[in-house]
C-alpha cells in the first residue's frame, strides 16, 4: 500500500446522492479477487449505453477531469453492499480521496484498509465543493484538513487508519510489524 501524507488535484464533481457500490462497480465485474484492471469498469453503467459506447456528458470522461485523484461525490457515497471491489476500482482509476459530506460506514472502512483516503466535510463545504469542479484541493493527513483557495477545513480519521495510511501499511502489515513484541510476549507467558 502506498503511503499518503498529502493528496493535491482539480476535483472530479459527481454530485448524485447515494451513490452505491453497485453503481461504482457493477456485480458482473465482481468475479476477481484482485484489484488490478477495475478502474476501467468505475461507474460503467453510467459511463457506457448497453453496446458499449460513451454515453457524452459523464463527468469522469470530461477531458478536463484528466489526472485528477480527488473525486467529490454527494452524500451518503458507496451505500449499499458491503463491496472491496468498489473502493479498488476508485483506487485502480487513480483516484487517491473521495470527498463528501456522508460515506456510507462499511465503504469508508474498506477505502481506509485499502488506501483510498475518505474525507467527510460539513455540508456548507461540501455544497461549495460540488458547485466547483475542476478547483484545486489539497488534503493533508497529517494535519486532517482539506484546503482550496482561502478555504480550510478539518475532517476526522481515527488515529489507527490514518497511522496506516501515514505509513503505507495495511491491518496485516502493522502486525508484522509487531513481529518481536508478539513473539517477547509469548516467550514472557511461557
């Protein structure tokens, strides 16, 4: 997992409301156990008509959005099933934070085990943010606060999540970590 300090990009605005991860990653694609290749099926129902073909106007196909890792969505993001696959698709397609003013508690969770930064902002924030897509964003972890042009504000993380996420390093990696206390303790109770 790669470590994040600091995301900085334009915004990709997607303001529907509850957004879920069946929209974000549709169940037909869901047959991997691997994260690698989604992003190309990120919002496809939305994106393609049934031959496949772009339907005009998605904000993610906006030439505009080009290299942008930070997508603000409306509130209560990634509803639904309890879905990995919806927050590696996110991360597959280079977006490296997602921004709302709810994110649905089981998606929020999956995004912080999987490297994708989720900022929940007030909705007075969160309302100027969906009306400027394309402004430039910067969120900093280490000081929990999201910036754009004079604006500055503070989100949450708990402290377990945004040490892992500091560190580029999953549940699993941090307990390895802990390799030799686990191994003083066990040899301490005999």
């Amino acid at each position: 997992m790669e470590a994040i300090r600091r995301v900085a990009s334009r915004i990709v605005v997607l303001p529907e409301r509850d957004i879920d991860t069946d929209q974000i990653i549709p169940a037909r694609y869901l047959k991997t156990t691997g994260s690698k290749g989604l992003g190309q099926w990120l919002f496809t129902d939305w994106r393609r008509d049934a031959n496949g073909r772009p339907r005009p106007g998605f904000p993610l196909d906006d030439p505009r959005a080009g290299g942008a890792s930070i997508l603000v969505a409306g509130s209560n993001f990634g509803c639904g099933s309890s879905r990995e696959h919806a927050p590696w698709a996110l991360f597959d397609a280079g977006f490296r934070a997602v921004v709302s003013s709810s994110i649905a508690d089981i998606f929020r969770g999956n995004a912080l085990k999987n490297g994708l930064l989720p900022v929940i902002v007030d909705p007075a924030t969160h309302e100027i943010l969906l009306a400027s897509p394309g402004v430039r964003v910067s969120i900093d972890l280490e000081s929990c606060t999201l910036a754009f042009g004079d604006a500055r504000v503070s989100f949450a993380i708990d402290p377990f999540s945004r040490r892992c996420l500091l560190q580029g390093v999953d549940e699993l990696g941090y307990l390895l970590e802990q390799e030799d206390a686990i191994a003083a303790y066990e040899k301490e109770q005999g």
